[in-house]
C-alpha cells in the first residue's frame, strides 16, 4: 500500500484495509511502529544515498556523532543495534571519505574514538532539513499535545530498551 501523496484524508476503504494490514499481526505495536519507520526512513535514506554518495550505515554513524562526538563503533553499536562489522565498514569508509577521524582512545589503544571533521558536519547540515523536514510531515496530523504525549511515550519505551535483554540473545 502506498502513502497518500495528496493533502486529502485517504478514503475510508484504504484506511481500513490498512488498518486490517497494520493489526493483523501477532505483533501489531512493533509491526505498526516498523511500518511508519519504514516509510520516513526508507526515501530519505535513498535520496542521500543518491545525491550524497552515502551508505544507510554511514548516514546513521553521521547522525549519531553530530550528537555525541567522540563515541566508538561499540557504543554505536550498543546503542543503535546494528551489526559491528557494518558499522565498522562504514566508519572507515567514512574516514576514507574525510567525513570523521577515527582516534585511538588514550585508556584503551584498542578502541578508537569517532569525531566529526568539517566535511562531515557539512554533509550533515546538507541533508538534516530534508529529514527534519520529513519528520515534521510524519507528526502533522498530531496535535501539539498528542505530539507531547508520543515523545513522552517513545522516551518510556526508550528507556526500557536496556530490560529486554541483549541483543546476542536474538
């Protein structure tokens, strides 16, 4: 089922036949937050990848350092849930690139620490209003308080993450 492009409500039918999609699962509540996911992240991610030559890993590590400077693919890894070796892949391809630099950690010289260069925050700030931009258009048919209320129920759920149990145990 494709996303109503128009500004008009979909018809009732197609809203229903979605709703049957969306709730006929045994896991509706993660099947319906994949779906709505799916549909901001996947043509965003695309269209960087297109214009800006960036792969979807890539793109999340930029994310994520333009907010915590300094993390290492590990922490990336613990907190986004993608896989070490692609995460790896893509912070060398970005450091081949001159997005970030990688640079050791003076308490452990195993580990390597992932900073922003110049470029890298260009690239961001290039393609951040299209997602800002995407997202707003996500969250229009809230109001400010069901808006309110969503982020206070997305951060509970966030912050339970960590009782679910490891990853490795999938």
């Amino acid at each position: 089922m494709r996303p109503n492009k128009g500004k008009s409500p979909a018809p009732a039918s197609q809203v229903g036949a979605l709703r049957d999609l969306l709730g006929g699962t045994d896991i509706p509540t993660a099947y319906k937050l994949g779906y709505i996911l799916n549909f901001y992240r996947e043509p965003s991610f695309r269209r960087i990848e297109a214009e800006l030559g960036l792969t979807r890993p890539e793109i999340v590590i930029l994310l994520a350092l333009h907010f915590r400077e300094g993390i290492t693919a590990a922490e990336f890894c613990e907190f986004s849930g993608h896989l070490k070796a692609g995460v790896s892949r893509a912070a060398i391809a970005l450091a081949k690139k001159e997005l970030i630099t990688r640079v050791t950690d003076q308490s452990d010289s195993r580990r390597q620490r992932l900073f922003l260069t110049d470029a890298g925050r260009d690239i961001y700030r290039r393609y951040a209003p299209a997602l800002k931009a995407r997202e707003a258009a996500m969250l229009a048919c809230l109001s400010h308080a069901e808006r309110r209320q969503l982020d206070g129920l997305l951060e509970k759920l966030a912050a339970h993450v960590p009782d679910w149990g490891s990853t490795a145990e999938l």
